[in-house]
C-alpha cells in the first residue's frame, strides 16, 4: 500500500501544486475546459431537445443520437481534429470541439425525454386554458421536466470531466498532463494523484447536480 | 514534374540509369482518403480491427459474467446495492486513461490490463440494467408463478429473467458500443486494437490511417449494436410488434 502514503505525500507537497505544469494550473485549465465544453453543448442542445420535446418530433433522432454517439471514439475525433489544418490541430478549439460532440448526445436524450414525459394532462390543462404553445412550454413543460433536463447535463458533466483527461494524450494540458506524465516517468505517486484529482472534480460536479436537481424539483413532486 | 520528364526520356530507368521509384499517389501526399492505404496496410489493419473486437467480446462477456451475481445479491440486500451503485459512480469517474495506467504494474503491458479496465467500466452499466431489469418485473406475475408451485430458483431462470431481458439487453447494448469505444484508449499500452492505429497515426502524422481506423471503430460499434439488437429481439418473441 505505499502508492497510497506516496499519492498522500504528492498531493501535499506544495512544490507540485505550483508553477505553470503544477497540479493547479492543470485543475484550472482541466475545469475552464470542461465547463466551455458543458456549456456550449447545453446552448445548442437544450433548446433543441426542448423544442423537439414540445411538438413531439424528431424523437427516433434525439433518441438515437445517444446511441451513435456512444459509438464515436472521442479519442479518435480529438486525434482527426489534431491532425485537422488551423484553427484545429493541436490546439483548445479541438479539445472543445471533441467534448463538446461528447457532451451532447445525453444532453439531447434526456432533455427531450424529459419534456416528453411531462404529465399530458397537465399539458391539457393549460391549453384548454388558453396559453400559446411557448406559454404552455415556458410555463409548464419546462418547470415540469427540469430535473430530466439537470440530470443529463450533470450525466455529461461527469463523463466530459473523466473524458477531458484524454486531451493529454494529443498534446492537451488539463489533469491528463499528471497521469500521462507520471505513467511516462514511472511516478505512480504523480499518476495516481492525477487520477484521484479527476476522480474528486467529477464527484464535486457530480455533488453539485445533485444539489441543483433537487432545486429544480417542481413543488408536486416534493410532497 | 522533373520526375515525369527524366521517366519519359529514360523508360523506368530514368535518365541516370537507376530505377527511379516516381513516389505520388494518395499515400506520399497524406490525403485523408487514400484507397491506396488500405490495400497496402491491409494485414496491419485486420490484425487492429480482430485485436479489437476481442477485447471487447471477452470484456463484455466478463462484464456480464460478473455482473449477474452481483447484481443478484444486491438485490438480497439493500445497503449492499447502494454500495454497489455508489462504487460503481466511483468507478466511472475514474478517467479510463488513469485505470488503464494503474493497472499496468499488476497485470503488465499486455491485454489483459485493458479487459480487466474494460470489465470494471461496463459493470457500472450492466449491474444497474440487471437490478432494474428484475426490479421491473411485475409483482402479479411473481405471484402467480409462486401460487403455481414455482420454486425461487425456477423463478428466477423462468419468470423474471425473460421478463427482465428488454432491460438488460438495452444496458448491455450500452455497455457493448461503450466498450468498443473505450476501447481506444487502451493504446496508451499498447493493446487498443483500432486505438493503436488511431495512436501511431497522431505520433506520425499519418492522416489515412486515422481516419481510416476511426471510421470502422465506428463502424465495428454499430455492427455491434445491430447484431445485439437483433439478438434481442429473436431472445423476446413475446415483444414482437411492439417498438424495441
């Protein structure tokens, strides 16, 4: 069990934690990463899988979307985007471009269902109550499949947070650097803490969905 | 230019008397799309594409392996399914770069690191698909074979499992086209089948060999999906006519 005592002795010696390739920089590059890539998925995606939900078209593709994207290497389109002319090639845009692919398919799934699975009844309610289709979207569909909609973005978040790691391996920064750099030098303290420290992001993003789904829990569902 | 003049006044032999090897073509100019590529590289290529989908039958078929008995008995006991749930969300944050790597100094640079990662990856996936499977059962139809004289393990094999394999087909489709992309990664030691060719591609720049081999990685998890789907649906008779 020494891996444990030299990943603890790493992780709290400051002299890693400093400097522009220091366990820091890294962890901010790593999140600034993820989180462009959570939120441009989430800008294209949502109002999308939204309006998609909402006429009740489009559903065999925002339902199989998941399907295909699962099948899509990230490592491979990060590595084609490499290897891509300017602006891509080895550069952020290609790291963004790549999880943002990554990043949409559950966003997309799970929004759409999420709308779908509102209450019909509910829907009818406010129809026959008068309200315009975006009233009805705005003011009922949306409250009522918000936790749907928060689930897939934390179910993104978390898989772009492990996934962003890969970058390291076309030349990216982020926490990949400490586990592609330990297993190169044969430092397991370096690439364990590498790995501890993704492991810990995607747990506090992961927290921090959890947190918010239970925010956006319409009233009815609380009781 | 040059190349053609001396060819056209020397034959083969060019002008100076060797045998001048005119190099052009897709492969020299490092076109994305070379037909030429992939006559020429065809051994290395299958040996990529065969070492791929081996590792992820092997690890899906271990994955299902082991997830069936756990999924079993954290359905006897309650904290133990949130333990098992919990363990598996720990598991799947854990960047596959990083599980692969750490696996290295027990299981060494060989296969057997990436299936042994792969198996822990999918088990995630297919222990929930089989809990909710069985959980999906309905309570009326348990009941009903109980009254019968239904034991519990023919209960088991007869009732819920037919029952609960829609559910658990889906996870291990997810699981199966996850696997097949996962896979990739496993280059980092060596052993990522089409991932290798992807890997070796970025080191030398080589553009039709990435794509080619990202394409039919993409391809192999497609055919993967359609063949379990298929499975599925000849595994469920009883479902036909209704959407998958």
């Amino acid at each position: 069990m020494s891996w444990l005592s030299e990943t603890v002795a790493w992780l709290t010696n400051g002299a890693n934690w400093s400097g522009p390739d220091g366990a820091a920089a890294l962890l901010g590059e790593h999140v600034r990463v993820s989180a462009i890539s959570l939120l441009v998925a989430a800008v294209l995606v949502v109002p999308l899988g939204l309006w998609l939900g909402h006429v009740g078209r489009g559903g065999t593709v925002a339902l199989n979307v998941g399907n295909v994207g699962r099948a899509v290497p990230t490592f491979a389109v990060l590595v084609l985007l490499a290897l891509a002319p300017p602006p891509f090639g080895l550069s952020q845009l290609s790291i963004i471009t790549a999880l943002v692919l990554f990043a949409i398919p559950p966003v997309l799934t799970n929004t759409y269902v999420g709308v779908r699975e509102v209450d019909r009844a509910a829907v009818d309610a406010a129809r026959g109550m008068g309200m315009s289709g975006w009233q009805v979207l705005r003011s009922v569909e949306l409250p009522l499949a918000a936790p749907l909609v928060v689930q897939g973005l934390r179910l993104a978040g978390v898989q772009v947070i492990a996934t962003a790691t890969i970058a390291a391996l076309a030349g990216g920064g982020g926490l990949g650097r400490l586990i592609t750099e330990g297993f190169n030098r044969q430092d397991q303290a370096q690439l364990v803490s590498g790995a501890v420290l993704v492991a810990a992001l995607a747990l506090l993003v992961e927290g921090l969905f959890e947190l918010l789904q239970r925010a956006v829990r319409p009233p009815s569902a609380r009781a | 230019m040059v190349g053609n003049a001396l060819l056209a006044l020397g034959g083969a032999h060019g002008v100076t008397g060797h045998a001048v090897t005119l190099a052009d073509g897709c492969l020299v100019r490092n076109e994305w799309v070379c037909g030429e590529y992939l006559s020429s590289r065809k051994t290395e290529i299958w040996d990529a594409l065969v070492q791929h989908t081996v590792i992820t039958v092997v690890s899906v078929l271990l994955g299902i392996a082991v997830a069936v008995p756990v999924a079993l008995v954290a359905r006897r006991w309650r904290w133990l399914e949130q333990f098992v749930l919990g363990a598996s969300t720990v598991i799947y944050t854990v960047p596959s770069l990083a599980l692969f790597s750490l696996l290295l100094p027990f299981t060494g640079l060989s296969a057997t690191t990436v299936v042994v990662g792969l198996v822990l990856y999918s088990l995630t996936i297919l222990v929930r698909a089989i809990v909710a499977g069985l959980a999906g059962v309905p309570a009326p139809v348990v009941e009903a074979a109980r009254g019968m004289g239904y034991g519990e393990r023919r209960l088991l094999w007869q009732v819920r499992a037919p029952l609960a394999l829609p559910t658990v087909m889906a996870g291990v489709r997810v699981a199966a086209v996850s696997t097949v992309a996962l896979t990739t990664v496993g280059a980092v030691v060596g052993y990522g089948g089409l991932g290798d060719l992807i890997y070796e591609g970025l080191r030398t720049l080589f553009k039709p060999q990435v794509l080619t081999a990202s394409v039919l990685c993409v391809a192999l998890a497609l055919a993967v999906d359609l063949l379990l789907l298929a499975a599925q649906r000849a595994a469920t008779p009883w479902r036909r006519g209704r959407p998958a």
